[in-house]
C-alpha cells in the first residue's frame, strides 16, 4: 500500500480518538520528518494552580509525532508499533501556550526504525522536552509479500475481464 500524503494521514488520525481527544494536528510531513500541534486546553492541565499541561499529553504528542516520521520515511504503508520511547522532561510548558512537536527519522532497518523529536513553543532550539525512540516496523515476509502480489494481479486481472 502506498504511503498516505498529509491530508490523508491527518484524516487517519482523526479516528485514533485519543489524537482526536486532545486535538493533536498534523502541520506537517516531508521526508522521514514530521511536525504536530497540540493546542493549549484547561482540561490538558496538570495541576489547576500551575496551568501546566499534563506530561501524558506532551508524552502522546512526541509518541504521534515520532511515528508519523517513521511512516514519512517508508516506501510504502505498514504497521508500525512504538518498542521503546524515552522521553527527557527539560522544563515545564508554558501555561495557556500551544505545544509543537517534531520528529526526524534518521535510520530504518528492515524491522526497527529509530527517531529523535523535540517538543517546544516557539523553535526546536528551546525545547521543552527531548525524544528518542524506536519502532517496530511488521513489514510482509517475501513468501507474505508474494503472496498479497499475486492477489493484487488476479484483481486486476479479474477488473480488466470485466
């Protein structure tokens, strides 16, 4: 399966409802490289008397943006699934500010992808917190992948008869 463009991924992400929930947004998507929003809520804040927005929150956003970097840096879609996430908490997000996130993928093996990503207020240069991470990725086995081709020609085999 080809890789989904922007628009297309965003509107996948639309039916993760935790994505939907805190209202994560893809801003943007280029080669092995992502960025993501989450806008400022009250109901994303830790703690009433600080206004500081929950560390899940941040946690789910660089998660997010860490994977969608992977899937920029894929020939074609698969499954991917989240191994091993560390994230380093450098200082406290800004009450009543947005939060941005971006994420590059700078090595894929056949199975495992590994990631870096940021999440910050206004450049990458002052962030708020540091990721890395790494992702399995469940690519077809050649006899799996075979197969799925085989299938996909007897389709269209079967469309052109038609």
């Amino acid at each position: 399966m080809a890789l989904p463009d922007k628009d297309t991924l965003a509107s996948m992400m639309g039916l993760v409802p935790q994505l939907s929930a805190l209202g994560i947004e893809l801003c943007e998507m280029d080669k092995a490289r992502a960025k993501m929003r989450l806008p400022w809520a009250d109901r994303l804040v830790a703690y009433a008397d600080s206004g500081v927005m929950a560390g899940g929150a941040v946690f789910t956003l660089l998660d997010s943006v860490l994977g969608t970097a992977v899937f920029s840096a894929l020939p074609s879609l698969v499954p991917v699934a989240t191994l091993d996430l560390r994230v380093d908490y450098l200082k406290p997000a800004t009450p009543g500010r947005d939060l941005f996130a971006s994420a590059h993928c700078y090595k894929l093996t056949r199975q495992v992808a590994f990631v870096r990503g940021v999440a910050f207020h206004d450049t990458e240069d002052s962030p708020i917190a540091h990721a890395t991470a790494s992702f399995i990725l469940n690519r077809p086995s050649s006899q799996e992948a075979s197969s799925e081709q085989e299938t996909a020609e007897k389709d269209s085999m079967k469309k052109d008869q038609a």
